[in-house]
C-alpha cells in the first residue's frame, strides 16, 4: 500500500486528496493540519487525521526508513527549508532577504511575506487541473520554457549556490516529492557552506529561500 503525507488540508489539499484518492482506492492519505476543523470535514477508511503543523510533524516521524512514498506539501511555508532549518539548526541556517537585483535572473518574480521568492514561467493563472505536459504549455500550447527546476540549479547569483529539491506530478495540478528526494536535499544542503539559494520546483514553478550556513 502506497501511504501519502499530505502537509496542509485548505484548498489545494483538499484537491489533492480528491484527485488521488478518486484514482487509488488502496491508498492511504495520512492528512496534517494545525487546524482540527478541517481535519474534520475529511472522511474515509483510508485516511489518517494528525493535528499537528506539517513542520512539525516531519520533524516527529519523518525518518529514513519511514514508510512513506510521497510528501505534498499544501501548506503556506516553504516546507523543504523549515524542515531543513529545523534539522540543521535556526543558529547554523539563518535565513536572508534576497535583494531585488536578482529579479532580473528567473521569471515572473514575486517576492512573499515570508522573504522567500517565488518565480514562475507563466504570467497567467494556471488550471488547476494541468497534467504540466513534458514539452508543450497545456494554456498556451506552446513550447515550454526551461524547466524551471533546471534553471534554478543553473542560476548563478553572486556567491550563492543554488540547491534544488524537484516536485514532482502524481496527479494534475498535484506534486510532491519523496522521502529519499528531501533526505539527499538535506545532505546537499548539509554539505554546502556559505550563501545558499533553498528551491523547490517543478517544471514550472519554484520557490527560493536564500539563507547562510554557518
């Protein structure tokens, strides 16, 4: 039996539940949400409710061996950084505001709340429901761009080195990434001294966090 951790239960958990569970009967869904209201509107023999932060919780049970395939993160955070920060330790991966001089380097740039900057290689509003097709936009039905996970590994920027954890499709409009994919992110991390750029992306779209390991 497949198990799937999905982080976060608003919107886009919700969808993804739906989608996979609709198509993988013999799954499970192991859901987490700090909030127990909506933990509660999920029901069905496959899945699992844990009133924890998604942070948190990776930090609790997440271990090489876990038995589990997929994570999706559909939680507001950058969840591969907290998870990392967290593991590394807040004193030795201090995150930093990345100037805006680097807009000009990746595509459509937005810069959060959360200092993290978030590209993407559309300037539309996505479908939800895009299967993210290997060579052809499904909007515009044109040729993709540069994946955006193999841009972000080859941006150069000042003395940073940039780290990618790729998502991947389990479904449209659904990515996530596997156990083993977040343990090697760490040990790249853990590996790398100095100004970092944390990524996460698909094809195309990505988050940034800059920080520095001490």
């Amino acid at each position: 039996m497949e198990t799937i951790w999905i982080m976060g239960v608003g919107r886009f958990g919700s969808l993804a539940l739906k989608q996979l569970s609709k198509h993988h009967k013999d799954w499970q869904f192991v859901l987490v949400d700090p909030v127990k209201e909506k933990l509660l509107k999920a029901k069905g023999e496959n899945i699992v409710i844990e009133h924890s932060h998604g942070v948190r919780f990776l930090m609790d049970y997440l271990e090489p061996d876990t038995s589990v395939s997929w994570i999706i993160p559909t939680l507001p955070v950058h969840l591969a950084w907290e998870w990392g920060r967290m593991k590394i330790g807040s004193d030795r991966l201090v995150q930093v505001k990345l100037p805006s001089t680097i807009d000009s380097l990746v595509p459509n740039p937005m810069h959060g709340s959360d200092q993290s900057l978030y590209v993407s290689n559309a300037d539309f509003k996505c479908p939800t429901n895009c299967s993210e097709p290997e060579e052809l936009c499904t909007v515009t039905k044109q040729p993709r761009k540069q994946d955006m996970f193999a841009r972000l590994e080859a941006l150069q920027y000042k003395e940073y080195t940039p780290i990618v954890l790729r998502s991947r499709q389990l479904a449209p409009g659904i990515g996530g990434y596997s156990p083993d994919q977040l343990f090697s992110f760490l040990k790249k991390v853990k590996q790398h001294k100095g100004p970092l750029l944390l990524c996460t992306a698909c094809r195309c779209h990505g988050v940034i966090t800059a920080v520095n390991h001490v």
